[in-house]
C-alpha cells in the first residue's frame, strides 16, 4: 500500500512539473510587475525583449503627444532615487517614478553625463534587470514551494526536529548542524523577502 502511494505521489508530481515547465516556456514568459512606486512593468513574451513602463495613473509621458509605452521601454534596467534607468539598443531613458516624466537620449555622454549631474549612478551596487525580471530575486521561490511540496514539507519538518533536539542542551548529537540550519534556513527567508521587497540598487 505504502509503495502505491507513493508512486501515486511520484506521477503526480511529474504531471505538475511538467505542465508546470510547458506553461513557463510559453505563457510565463511574459509578465506584470510592480515597481517600487506602483507603477507597471509589462513584457508580452516576443522576441523584442523589451520591457514597457506603464504608470498606474491615466497620465502620460510628458514626451512629445505620444504615450508612455512608446517612449519607456528598456531591454536593461535598474530602480534608483524613485526613477527607472534604461537602455534599449542605441537609446537610453530615465523614467521619474513618482511623476509621469520620462527622459529620452539618443547620446550615450550625454545620457552618462546626465545620470552623473543628477546623481543618479548607483554607488555600491547597480541591479540591472531584463526581460527576466519577473524571474530576478527568486521570484518564483513560492511557486516552486508549492509544486514540489513533499520537499517543503520535510524542509519544515527536518526544521522542527532540529528546534527540538537542540532545546534538549548542547549534549545533543551535530548540535551545531542544527543550530546552523536554524540559523540559516531564517536568514535566507529573510533574505529572499529583502530582495523582493526592495529591488532598488544601491
């Protein structure tokens, strides 16, 4: 019977990966994201990678008459001061997340030096992003949580006996193993949760 069950437990879970790998390389591909001031970052799967800017109100650029889609787009980009800086190709923008404004430069020194005037150049550590931004700080950490759900019922279970065992004192066996695992397992939690919090570079 145990070993019904778990081939039971096995094809299902092949199923689930399966379909789950099948809808990543086609409908995953493309994505709706948040920004850090609620903006609206969209990619619809082609092969232009490029990631359009759409502001969460009904304002538009202040480029030209034309809207925000058509002038913030980026194929690499990075968050910082509340604005979003670009690049696609030969053209490179700077979107102010909190107003509707977005800047176009057809000249990468002046592009360069702009970013230099404005302080807008990361001093410790510039996050660029793509097309996968949706995948970027393990995103999809919850998802795979979900599907492969035996693993993360004994990554909680072999947690829980850890926290056990070592509230019995120091004289338990790989005390340290344990202690490190409790620490660790926390830490990276936190961790992956600061990444997706706060995207911005820095």
């Amino acid at each position: 019977m145990m070993k019904d069950s778990l081939k039971k437990i096995g094809c299902v879970l092949i199923v689930l990966l399966y379909f789950k790998q099948q809808s990543m390389a086609g409908g995953y591909a493309a994505f709706e994201e948040r920004t850090p001031y609620h903006n609206l970052l969209v990619y619809d799967g082609s092969s232009s990678y490029l990631v359009y800017l759409e502001y969460s109100d009904s304002n538009s650029s202040t480029i030209g008459n034309s809207n925000t889609k058509e002038n913030a787009y980026f194929k690499q980009f990075y968050f910082y001061k509340g604005y979003i800086v670009g690049r696609a190709d030969s053209l490179f923008f700077v979107a102010n997340e909190r107003k509707p404004t977005v800047l176009k430069f057809t000249d990468s020194v002046k592009f360069e030096a702009f970013l230099i005037k404005n302080n807008l150049k990361p001093k410790l550590w510039t996050r660029w992003y793509d097309h996968y931004y949706d995948e970027a700080n393990f995103k999809y950490l919850l998802l795979f949580a979900f599907f492969l759900f035996p693993i993360t019922l004994l990554i909680i279970s072999l947690y829980l006996y850890c926290f056990v065992n070592v509230l019995k004192g120091k004289k338990v066996k790989f005390y340290k193993a344990k202690m490190f695992y409790l620490i660790a397992l926390p830490s990276f939690i936190l961790f992956v949760y600061l990444f997706q919090t706060f995207p911005q570079s820095i």
